[in-house]
C-alpha cells in the first residue's frame, strides 16, 4: 500500500496543479530568505508614474530625451549603462542622431551602451519561427551592443530560472561591470526582495537638474527601463511587468522587468543564483522518511505516528528553507507529499484495527448503557466523541445505609449474591431511563444521564430513575427480612452540573467516566441524606429542570467545601402542605423574620414529628435568635458540619 502510495504521488508530479504547487513553494521560500539590499553599486532609472506625471510626456519617450539622460551619467562618470529598451524602429531622424551621438560619446569616455533586444515568435502554417528584434543599427555603429531582455516565466508569469548566456542583456552589463562568463549552474534566481530593493530613482530625478547631486552616478552599474503599473501612456504597450514571488505572503504582485534584469545582474556578479539538486538527493530523502515512518509506525499509537509524520514532513519543509538559503533548491512537496501519503497507507492498513476497536467500545458501552442506546452508537459514531467533552448531566451517587454491619453478618459468597441482586435490580431502572452506569464502587452505584447521547430532560429522567430505584428497594428490603437479616435502606445523591465524559485509563485499561466538581457535589449529597433523614437528596440545579408534577420540598441551604455559593437542596415529597411549610420557613429564615420562621417550623414538627431537617433548622432559628442584630450571619450551614 505505500508502494501504491508513492506511486500516485509521482503520477500526480507531472500535473499543472502540481507544479504551480511547487512554484508556490519556492516563492514562499524566496520570500522567507530574501537576502536584502545589493552589496553591488547597482542604480535603477524607473521609467515610472512620477516621471510621466513630472516630464508631460507620452510614451514613448524622445530619444534626444535619453541622449540627455545619457549625458548626465557620462558627466556623472558612470561606469556602465543599460538601457531594458527595445529601439528597434527608427523615428524622427534628429532624435535617433541625438541619442546615437550621446551613445558613441558614452561608450569613447566609459563602455558600450547595452541596448535591449528581444525575439519574438511568428506563427508559420508549418513551424514557428523565431525572429531576432535588435536595436537600430545606427545605435550599434555609434557603439552600442545588443543584449538579450527576454525571460522565460512560469505558467503562473513568475520569473524563476535564470537562463544565463553570453548573449543576454544581464551577461553583456555584468561583463562591462568586470563580471566573467555566465556561470551556467546557476538554474534560478534569488530574488533580493520585493520590488524596489536595489537602489531606485526615477527617470526625471537624473533627467532634470539639482534632483540628484552631481557624481551620484560615478562608478555605478545604471540600469534604465520601465515600471509604471498604472500609468496610461503604457495602457496600449507590453508593459515590461511579471508576477512578483512576493506576492506570496501579501507582497506586491507585480514585478518591473528592469529590477528582474538587475537581479540577474546581482547574481552572475556575486555568484547568489540557485542550483537545483541532483533527483538522487531527493528520492533518497523520501526513501529514508518513508523507511523510517513506516519502521517506527507499526509500534506507535496512531496519534504517535500522525506526530511523527507530520514532524517528518516539517523537517522536510525546514531542510529545504535550510538548503534554499545556502543556494540549493530542493523542492519540498514531492517529499512531503510522500510522507502524508505513506502515513495515508498506514491508517488504511490500520482499518482492521480499528475495527476492532468499534467492536470493543460497542462491547464495553454495553455494560454501561441500555442496548438501543449502543446500537444508536454504533449507527452514529459521531455521537459518541472519545477522548473527553464537556457536557451538562445528571449524576447520581448510591449508598446502601447499614451495608458495613450487614456485610460481617453475612460469608463473602453471601455477601457478593447480595450485591449481585442490588446491581441487578438497581441497573435496568437506570438503563430504562436512559441513563449510563458509570462504575460500582463497593455497595455504591455512580450514574449519569445525559451522556453519551444528549437528552433535554436528563433531570426528570434521572429523578424518576431514583423514584423507581426507591421503591424497588422496598421490596428489596423486605427479602432480606424474610431471611432474617438486618434492614439496609438505599441513599440517593443527585446533582445538576457540567463535567467532562469521556474514556479515561490508558490503551490497556480505560473506562467511561465523567470527571468534575460536579461529580464531588453529587457524592457529597448522597452522604447528606444522613444528617437530613431523607433518602434523595438533590441539588437546586436538578430540582430547576424538572417539571411541576414533580413535587420537591426545600430543605435547607448548605455550602459545599471548595465553594462559596450555597446551594439549595430538596427531596421529593408528594404532600403540598409540607412543601408550602418548608418553603415558607426558609423564605422567612433568609429574611431574618424569626417569628414567621418559627411560626412554620412549629406547624412542620406538628405534621412531621421529629424530622431532622425541621429540627436541625429550627435549632439553626433560635442560634440565630440570640445573635445580635448587627452580628455578621450566614443562613446556609456548611455540608460539612452536617
């Protein structure tokens, strides 16, 4: 399979959306390791939109206008001068003897005036031909030379190779500027930045007097050509522009050719140009990156392998930046492609494994859950998202009161059957109401609803289940009776919060478990019970989600270790009467109206003969009673002093 892999990826090298990949790779890279300013005295004469707006003047310019232009530089004693011009056809015969005088008295004081030539393609009915656009001959005879201006751009118009050769514009100025012959390996170019990098003035600037300081020019490599990106007079001419590799991180997108020829310029005379390497150097990487991924792959957790193709990838990306800046072009995405793919063909080869690993959530979710639910599950696996979120639930926590002192009158065997039957009886009560059996903790269950499968009433749900669980303890407790056994009665704790679901324990050993401050808040209200004499504890959270015919009674405030706000805690009770009374009592308790407060204490105790909530807050009333006005007080009591 990673042979196949690797097969589809170097089929898909020879496509067009491949390559202008690459190309955007490449100019990324050249953005990332733009070198900067040229160490060489290399000056730009832009023919540019502040030079048409400063001269008046239409294009093409008069060439007695360059004759000037060229006359300023030989007074400056510049060394050599290129024009990225093409003057292939004559005009009126006084400009072309200017500039033709201007250029034999340049090229008698300094060198030869370069002068652009071009080629360009005509369409025959059996072969294309090219022809060779040279400069006036005049020109040549007052000492110009012609040089070669044409570059070859990619499909996307950006300037990458180089093409060096004696007879190019670039090789004929960097040889007047002591350069040697073209070196021909270099295969591309490094761009020093984006436009404007080398040294650039406007055409009018060396054109018009006491612009520029007299001997600006002296010793300089000049370079005079076009750059105007928006300026009418070029509207009906080929606008010597290509697509600019800086435009790959928000650069500007056009590029002049004249800054393109000073870039060749910079990199035969400094020796800058890239070299591609050798194909060997690049299957090799991906020989040794797929070798070693597929070796270290077969032992690694499937997020271990994703890691370490993905670090693979990256340190295929970080060594071609390496070798681009040092002038080596490696081409990252063939590598790189490689890998993921490789990767690809190690997770489809790993779909057996998980497979398995379905089969074994369905089966583990099956102690958990009811059935529809697994079946849901294994439906719509989204549902279920491994690995831990964050959800709203209801928990619950069981406790069998009495259980220690039944469990010493009872043999090991007995007391396993005994809790067998509790979990037996207790599990499906939970699973009809859609709720998921965490764990069983000793003689305690811990369940929740609400997860794994969302549910808009997982309070009411979970607040029935306790109902039902109630009253199947009943006659759980009446068996044991009948065999002679201790009573043992059933503690419930439910509370309302958000937690994290999900599978927690490592690749051996893992459950699904909910973990939170919420899931403390529930056990704490199961042991509460005690101090309160209730069985079914719940906290205001819970008792807010549920619906009015289910009938809670209030009964006290109490702040839970670790927490500063109180909380409210009810149990259900069926008797309206007692429910106003409770209701009533702590309202006034709240308000500090001792009377009214004892008043519906008084009328609770006679209802509910010795309840221990009643109790407890009536001797809570009448500390508070003594209590000076003014003494600081607190109306909820803490879970912990219960």
């Amino acid at each position: 399979m990673a042979l196949l892999a690797l097969a589809l990826v170097w089929a898909a090298s020879f496509t067009r959306v491949w390559h202008a990949l690459e190309f955007k790779s490449f100019d990324l890279l050249a953005t990332v390791t733009a070198p900067g300013p040229s160490p060489l005295p290399i000056v730009v004469l832009a023919i540019d939109e502040p030079t048409f707006q400063q001269l008046g003047q239409a294009w093409p310019f008069p060439r007695s206008m360059h004759a000037q232009l060229l006359e300023r530089l030989r007074a400056d004693g510049a060394a050599a001068v290129g024009f990225d011009v093409l003057f292939s056809e004559a005009s009126r015969e006084e400009e072309d003897a200017a500039f033709a005088e201007a250029i034999a008295r340049f090229t008698r004081q300094a060198a030869p005036v370069v002068l652009a030539s071009a080629r360009e393609r005509a369409d025959n009915a059996n072969a294309d031909l090219w022809v060779q656009v040279l400069p006036l001959a005049r020109f040549a005879q007052a000492g110009a030379i012609a040089g070669e201006s044409m570059v070859q751009p990619d499909d996307d118009f950006v300037v990458r190779r180089a093409h060096h050769h004696a007879g190019s514009f670039a090789a004929r100025m960097a040889a007047l500027a002591g350069g040697g012959a073209p070196d021909g390996t270099q295969e591309y170019i490094v761009y020093r930045g984006p436009r404007g990098t080398f040294d650039t003035r406007s055409y009018y600037q060396a054109l018009l007097p006491g612009l520029l300081p007299p001997g600006f020019f002296k010793g300089k490599t000049v370079l005079v050509g076009r750059s105007a990106l928006s300026a009418v007079e070029l509207s009906h001419a080929q606008a010597d522009l290509f697509n600019s590799p800086f435009a790959a991180l928000g650069g500007e997108r056009l590029f002049p050719g004249v800054e393109l020829q000073a870039t060749l310029i910079d990199n035969q005379l400094t020796g800058a140009g890239l070299r591609g390497v050798p194909e060997g150097w690049s299957l090799a990487l991906v020989g040794a990156a797929c070798a070693l991924l597929l070796a270290a792959g077969r032992r690694l957790h499937p997020g271990a392998a994703a890691a370490l193709a993905a670090a693979l990838a990256a340190g295929v990306a970080l060594l071609s930046w390496a070798l681009f800046a040092r002038g080596l072009w490696l081409a990252p995405l063939f590598p790189m492609a490689a890998v993921l793919a490789v990767y690809g063909a190690m997770a489809l080869a790993a779909y057996a494994a998980t497979r398995r690993h379905a089969r074994l959530t369905r089966a583990m979710f099956a102690q958990y859950v009811p059935p529809t639910v697994v079946e849901r599950l294994v439906a719509q696996p989204h549902l279920l998202r491994l690995g831990g979120e964050a959800r709203e639930v209801t928990l619950m926590f069981t406790d069998l009161e009495g259980f220690t002192t039944l469990s010493e009158l009872l043999s090991a065997e007995q007391t396993v059957e005994l809790l067998t039957l509790y979990f037996n009886t207790m599990t499906p009560l939970i699973h009809a109401t859609g709720g998921t059996v965490d764990k069983f903790i000793g003689d305690a269950v811990m369940a929740f609803w609400g997860a794994p499968l969302d549910d808009a009433h997982h309070a009411e749900h979970a607040v029935r289940a306790a109902l039902a669980m109630r009253q199947a303890m009943e006659g759980l407790a009446g068996r044991l009776r009948e065999r002679g056994l201790p009573p043992v009665h059933m503690r419930i704790g439910l509370h309302t919060g958000r937690v994290v679901v999900g599978n927690v324990g490592s690749e051996q050993r893992f459950s699904y478990t909910a973990i939170g401050d919420a899931v403390n808040l529930a056990a704490r209200l199961e042991g509460a019970n005690k101090a309160f004499g209730t069985h079914i504890l719940m906290s205001g959270s819970t008792a807010e989600r549920l619906p009015p015919e289910l009938g809670l009674r209030a009964l006290d405030d109490v702040i839970v270790k670790g927490r500063s706000e109180p909380v409210r805690v009810f149990t259900p009770c069926d008797d309206a009467r007692v429910r106003a009374l409770s209701r009533d009592a702590l309202q006034h308790f709240h308000a500090r109206q001792w009377a009214e407060a004892g008043a519906s204490l008084d009328a609770l105790c006679a209802l509910l003969p010795g309840d221990p909530a009643a109790t407890r807050l009536a001797e809570r009333l009448e500390q508070a009673r003594r209590l000076p006005a003014t003494a600081a007080w607190q109306p909820a009591v803490a879970l912990d002093k219960l």
